[in-house]
C-alpha cells in the first residue's frame, strides 16, 4: 500500500492500462459466456445506492420492502402463490441454501443424500463438501436425463432432489413433471435449478414456444434457483432463491445488529442491496413486453446459428436448441478440444464440455448476427484444414 495517494487521473489512466487485455462483450468475440452487459438503466440506479446493506433490514426497511416485492414479482412469473426467498450472490449461493433446507427438514436422515442430473452445476458439488450431503449423480443419456437411472438412486436417505430448467451445457429442460411423480408423498424436497432458464423460459412460453412445465404450478417443487444477472439482465453478481412458505428452522437468526434482531434465508452476512433496487428498476422498466423482445430477438439468432451450424461438414448439432444456447459437436467423434483451441487462437471466447465432447455457445442480447456469421467463417476454415 502507498504510503502517499496519487491522483484520480493517474489511477484511472492506470487501470485502462492495466484492463486492457479484459475481453469486452462487445467486441462480438464473447460467445460462451451466461453473463451480458446489465441493462443500462439497472446501472445508473445501481451506482446511486451503494451504501445499503440488506445485511441489516432493520436499519433499511424500504430496500427491504423492495427485495419482498421483487421476490412477489418473480413468484408470480413462476406460476407461485405465497412465494418467499431471497436476492442471492448468485446461483451458486442459491443452490446451497436449497440444498440446506434439504438437509434441515429432514433430521431423521442421518446421512442425507441429494439426487441430481449429471447436467447439474458445479455448486452442488461444493455443497457436498460444505454441508456434508453425498451427491448422487444420474446419468444422461443422449445429452437427456435418464430418467430410469435417476428413479433407482431414490433411497431412505433421500433428502431431496434436483431438476435443472436450463442445463449449463445445452440449455436443456429436466422432466421436472416426471421427476415430481416419482417422489410424489415421499418427504423428498425437490429443486428446480433455473439460473439460466428462469429468465428465458417464461417469455418464451409468451412467445408460443413449446415449453414444458417446470415451474410452481407443479405441487411437489419446492423452491427455484434464478439468476438476474444472467438472462435478467441485471447488475453482476445477482442470483435468486425463491421457496414456497418455509418453516422456520431454515433461518439463520442474528440478534445482535444495529437494526435489531431478525431472520433471513441467506448465507450471506452483509448483502449488497444496490443490485436489488436495480433489478427491481429493471424489471419495471422492461416489463413482461420488453423481456419477450429481447427474448424473441435472441432466439431469432439462435434459431439463425444453428441453421448454419448444420451446413457445416463435419459438425453437427448435439441437440436442438430448446432455448438460446446451441451446442456442437464432431460428426465423426474426433475430440471437440481441438477445433476449440484453433478457435480461441481466433480470440473466440466460448464454453467447452470435455465430458460430452461439445463446445456451447450462448446467444447472450450482446452476441449479434455479424458475430455469428463471423464465427461461421473461422469455424468452416477450421474445419477444412482439419
């Protein structure tokens, strides 16, 4: 640290400097990233409310009251009734409180076991270590949940299960509808992992795509991870945890803050609440209309990726695109590793699954037409020397 400060233009002329190797969304090389720039008007409200602390409600009731409608909000988007929850650090903080809730309703389990899909997100597995809940993973088959599979890892120390509406790989949708039935009275507490597709899904089901069920409206789920910084477009990192009424053994409770005692859902101790007074701003501001137009023009994209993706000799499709994410993989089986280090040589940025030989792209509000079929050509020129 230096023992004097130095100007504000030094310092800013310093980090541009020091910056400037940070890839920028726009820049049109960004394709496997779930992140985007915020939504203009969501940061120009972010910066205004920095000092707040949702860590202490009690010292911000307004902010708070603001969290409780947002959550109502989202509730409601997801087909809920008497919906609560929290604006988490993302969604892997998300994930871990409902795999806790898991664990505490059920004290009669000595050794709590989790189900998920092998298509889960990494933080289950942090969780597994943290919360001392083994993980048992089901396998896929074709890129799907095998159903079966998952069916025969259901066991007396079963505390809860996973679905996910949106995989990180494909943006594929789990039988949540199915998933329900096998547990159906079984005291499984069951999670929807949406951090993806919690903003995708609705609007397109607005849109008139098909679009399974996989929300509130099944009686069996109890709680659902969405993340705002992602499809959401809100300021990074925000994640969402949204429950049906939970008992009170769920709750931390801290007593001894400056706004007084209380209880809350999230692991956090201070919590930001600028960025839940700027997705609040967000979601007023766009509304259900403007989210299907940044939706449908995402789709119009992927719909326009995929098509030329299929053209290409060599490559094929690992799945059709069920929302805006498209994953490709070799014909011939030849390892996808390769055409991606020959793509990132190009300053492509985009996202690779060793373990189901595919590389994904993300067809992000940020990612245009001209990006696409920019990256068409360097992937046709790849494939033909290859």
């Amino acid at each position: 640290m230096l023992k004097h400060g130095i100007s504000k233009e030094s310092i800013l002329k310093t980090l541009t400097e020091k910056l400037k190797n940070d890839y920028q969304y726009d820049s049109g090389f960004i394709l496997g990233s779930m992140c985007s720039y915020p939504q203009e008007f969501g940061k120009e409200i972010y910066v205004n409310y920095l000092d707040k602390n949702l860590g202490d409600p009690g010292l911000f009731p307004g902010t708070a009251a603001i969290e409780k409608e947002l959550i109502d909000d989202l509730g409601s988007l997801y087909n809920g009734q008497n919906i609560t929850g929290s604006i988490t650090s993302g969604g892997s903080e998300a994930n871990l409180i409902a795999m806790r809730v898991a664990k505490n309703l059920r004290p009669d389990i000595i050794n709590p076991e989790i189900i998920v899909p092998a298509s889960a997100h990494a933080s289950f597995y942090k969780g597994e270590d943290l919360m001392n809940i083994k993980i048992r993973t089901a396998s896929l088959s074709n890129y799907q949940l095998d159903l079966e599979h998952f069916e025969s890892l259901i066991n007396k120390n079963t505390c809860g299960v996973v679905g996910i509406a949106g995989s990180s790989s494909l943006g594929i949708v789990d039988p949540i509808k199915e998933i329900a039935e096998l547990i159906e009275g079984k005291n499984i507490y069951f999670h929807i992992d949406a951090a993806f597709g919690g903003f995708v899904l609705p609007f397109l089901e607005l849109l008139d795509y098909n679009v399974p069920v996989w929300d509130f409206r099944i009686k069996e789920l109890n709680s659902i991870t969405s993340d705002p910084h992602k499809m959401g477009l809100g300021i990074i990192p925000s994640g969402g945890f949204l429950i049906r009424e939970p008992e009170d053994l769920i709750y931390y409770e801290i007593p001894y803050l400056a706004g007084g005692d209380f209880k809350h859902l999230s692991i956090l101790g201070t919590r930001p609440d600028a960025n839940v007074i700027a997705f609040w701003a967000i979601l007023k501001h766009l509304g259900i209309n403007g989210f299907k137009k940044i939706i449908k023009n995402c789709m119009e994209n992927t719909n326009y990726l995929a098509k030329k993706l299929s053209d290409i000799e060599g490559i094929k499709l690992a799945a059709k695109p069920m929302m805006n994410l498209v994953g490709f993989t070799t014909e011939d089986g030849t390892s996808i590793s390769i055409i991606d280090d020959e793509l990132r040589k190009k300053n492509w940025m985009l996202g690779k699954f060793d373990e189901f030989n595919l590389i994904r792209i993300v067809v992000m509000p940020h990612v245009k037409k001209e990006h696409l079929s920019n990256f068409i050509d360097d992937l046709e020129r790849i494939t033909k020397h290859s």
